[in-house]
C-alpha cells in the first residue's frame, strides 16, 4: 500500500502557498478538530470577521479539542465522568505534598521562590527512576519540562521543519497533534490493533514512504486512548524499523508507573538511547497541577533544548521541583503508587464487568494492564458523537472516538476508569448502556 496515503480519510486539498511564498504543495493534514468534535478537512484557515485582531494562520487554525472541552463540563459534581484523563481525587497525595512544600518552603524559602537553573537533585530521582524502569540514563540527560505537553512541544520545535512528515498512531492523545501538526504538516497515521497496539507492517511502511518522516511518535505503555501496550518484541521491532529508516522515536510515556497487571517493558530510550526522545511526567503519578515532567535526550541537545523552553516559559517552577525532589526523597511515591495501583485495577475490573452487564451485545473492549483508560468498539451503526449530548444530559461523559482521530466519525468511545467510584462506575455505565441498547435496536430494527 502507498504509505502517503495511509489515514488519508479527506479527498486531496487544493493548493496554496505557505507562509505566502515557496509555491509548495501544503500537505493534507488532519489535526483539526472542531468543538463538536468531528473531524473536518485540513485547508487555509479562513479570517475571522468577529475579531479586530488579525490572527496568524497557526491561530486561525486551531480549534479547542473536544477533550479539553469535556473536561470542564465534567468538573460539574453532578456528572459521572468517564471523560478525562483525571487521577482519582481521592487518592491524590495532598498530605505528603503539603509537608514537602512546607519542608522546602522553611529549609529554603527565597530559592525556591526565585528564577534558578534545573534542580540537580530532582535530574537525580529521575535518573533512578529511569533505571527502575529499565534505562540507564545519567542525571545530565533529564531535561525538566513544565509536563509532559511541554515536552511534546519543545521535540516538535527540535525535529519539525513546516512542511516535515510525521509519524503517528491513526488513534492518539489529541495533544500530540496539537504539538506536531498543523494545517502545513503531514500527519502520517499508522492504524493500531486493540489487543497489540502499533501495526507494525503499516509502520513500516509510513517509516520508508518519501520523504522521510522527521519523527515516529510512539505512546508505548497504556496508550491514550486505546489502553493498549507494546509488548518487548514490538518495542524491538519499532526500535529497529526507525532506526533503519533514520526517524528519531518521540517516546510519551505519561502512564508507566500505572501498572496494575504485570511489569511495563522496558521503555525504547532503554533500547535505543542514542536515537529517542523520551517524555516522563509527573501528573498522572502523582498530580497533574504540578505541570511537571522531563525529557530523556542525547547531551549534546540540551543546549537547544533549553533554548527552546525557554521561548515557551524560560523555566520550570524551582519550588515545584524541590516540592518533587523531596517527595521522592522521601520515598512518598512508591506508597502511593502501591495504593493507586490497586484502586485503577479494581475500577477497571468493575468496569468491564459493568460493561458486560450492560453494553449492547457484540460490543468489544480493550484490556488494559495499567494507566487510566479503556476502548470501547460498539458494534456496527452506533454513533458515539450523537451519542454524547444525551448522555451528558442523562449524567454521564464520556469521549466519542472521533476526538482522536482525523479520519471522522467511529462507533467506538474511550472511557476513563480512574476518576468515578466503584460505584458511580456502575451506574454510568449502566445509563450509557441502555441509551446504546436503544439506540441499537432502533439500528437493527431500521436495518431489519
Ligand atoms: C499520551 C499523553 N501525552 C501527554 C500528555 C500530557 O501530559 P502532562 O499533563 O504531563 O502535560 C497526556 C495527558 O493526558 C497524554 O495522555
């Protein structure tokens, strides 16, 4: 199959000229993602006539995701949300972070509250943090990043040219597209199997296709959305194709640490150190209002790391990362884990049994063995995106598979597992299951 035309789900796009000069054909790219959240065609953005400003391209073309859309209607106390990606509120680890920010705030106050370089001890956790997950890497490889979007943004300013090929998952984390692609960018999705993640022979293929792709972008462990992670022999393949193909691997890898069912693999800057950037975070292991995350990285690109970040914030908060390293330090986060760990497990568990109570026959899940996050493919002619405004109305949220792909609308949904209760998991999933029931035989009987 012709790689170029892999996930093309639009008919080919007229031609204009980027940035008013070149006389390029801008490629398709499928990153648009409108409020309603269905996809539409990639093109030149349009002036807006509402504001007074004239907006830059790059603005005009984007369009809030629907995800970040959702997470604020779900902050109502009165909605079930399977919507985000939000650690159980419960479990967050407000005493353990209180003493630490105390602690630093009485040891060393002025610092903290001051502009400073990246904190040695904190490059040292993470460090060993990364041996505990298989990669040895030296403290002066971690780069602090304000999260893990930070670090999706600053290796897309490394790697990308505007008109440079990316290569993606069909199905990925809206924020990745956000950071590598754009109306003047190829995104060259790769489909992906439920139970096995990455098709590999596809991957091949979009690794080799001309040009060159300037990035793989790999989500390896307890994908979002799809829950789905890559196995040891998979990883070895990926490593290989790329490196073959001489595409460096962006390796986000939010949800390690999040297994409940067995040991993660290790990751692929562990196989391949010298050609991977690889994206850590704080926020799902301990809380995401830290912003706080890192970036594994060769040496030699930490000085046009640095430049980079310091263009988007010019630096990670210091008393943040103090509050971090002691946190580690202490050895607050294995404990917490342990606990997390045991909760997401029982609450996927409720959750698949729940779906299996009542979701329509026919319908299919993943299987994740950690992070937050199931995929649910509903059989045949149901519509998630229709779906959503009643359920939301009925009490229950959830994101309609078309919010991660560019490729338009699907019948299948992602569901978080870690926010809602045991119990809450079961009515939600018991009201969704019969809107869908309704909406299925309604199908089948049109159909019959
Ligand atoms: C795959 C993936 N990458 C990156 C991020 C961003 O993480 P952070 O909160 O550290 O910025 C998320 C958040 O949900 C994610 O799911």
């Amino acid at each position: 199959m012709d790689p170029q035309s892999m996930g093309r789900g639009w008919p080919p796009l007229p031609l204009f000229l980027p940035f008013g000069g070149g006389g390029d054909t801008v490629k398709p790219a499928m990153d648009r993602m409108p409020v309603d959240g269905a996809a539409v065609p990639a093109g030149p953005p349009v002036e807006d006539p509402s504001t007074p400003f004239r907006l830059s391209q790059e603005a005009r073309s984007l369009n809030r995701s629907l995800m970040r859309r959702l997470i604020a209607v779900t902050a109502r106390p009165e909605i079930i949300s399977f919507a985000g990606g939000l650690p159980a509120p419960e479990l967050l680890p407000v005493e353990e972070l209180s003493v630490c920010l105390a602690r630093v705030l009485a040891d060393d106050g002025p610092r903290a509250l001051q502009y400073g370089p990246p904190l040695p001890a904190l490059q040292e956790e993470i460090a060993a943090m990364m041996a505990g997950r298989g990669a040895g890497v030296s403290p002066e490889q971690v780069f602090i990043t304000s999260g893990c979007q930070q670090g999706l943004q600053i290796a897309a300013h490394l790697l990308l040219d505007p008109d440079s090929a990316v290569v993606l998952d069909r199905f990925i984390f809206p924020g990745v597209r956000q950071a590598f692609g754009g109306w003047w960018r190829e995104l060259r999705e790769v489909p992906t199997d439920v139970t096995l993640g990455l098709d590999l022979e596809m991957l091949a293929a979009a690794l080799t296709g001309p040009p060159r792709p300037r990035a793989l972008v790999v989500v390896p462990a307890f994908h979002n959305p799809l829950g789905t992670t890559l196995a040891p022999a998979a990883r070895q393949t990926v490593v290989e194709l790329a490196g073959a193909a001489g595409v460096p691997i962006v390796e986000d890898d939010p949800y390690s640490g999040l297994q409940f069912a067995g040991p993660v693999p290790v990751p692929l800057v562990g196989l391949a150190p010298g050609q991977t950037l690889y994206l850590g975070s704080f926020s799902k292991l301990v809380a995401p209002a830290l912003r706080l995350g890192w970036i594994i990285a060769p040496v030699a690109l930490e000085e046009k790391l640095r430049v980079i970040k310091e263009s988007f914030d010019l630096e990670t908060s210091g008393l943040v990362q103090r509050a971090a390293a002691a946190f580690l330090r202490a050895g607050y986060l294995e404990p917490h884990l342990a606990r997390v760990r045991v909760a997401y497990g029982q609450r996927l568990r409720c959750m698949t049994a729940a779906l299996a109570r009542h979701f329509p026959p026919g319908t299919r899940w993943s299987e994740p063995a950690g992070g937050m996050f199931l995929w649910v493919e509903l059989p045949e002619g149901l519509d998630t995106l229709a779906l959503l405004a009643p359920a939301i109305e009925a009490g229950v949220a959830y994101i309609p598979g078309a919010a991660f792909t560019g490729a338009g609308p699907t019948s299948a949904m992602r569901l978080n597992f870690s926010n809602a209760t045991p119990e809450s998991i079961e009515t939600g999933v018991r009201i969704l299951g019969g809107m869908l029931r309704e909406q299925h035989s309604g199908a089948t009987n049109r159909g019959g």
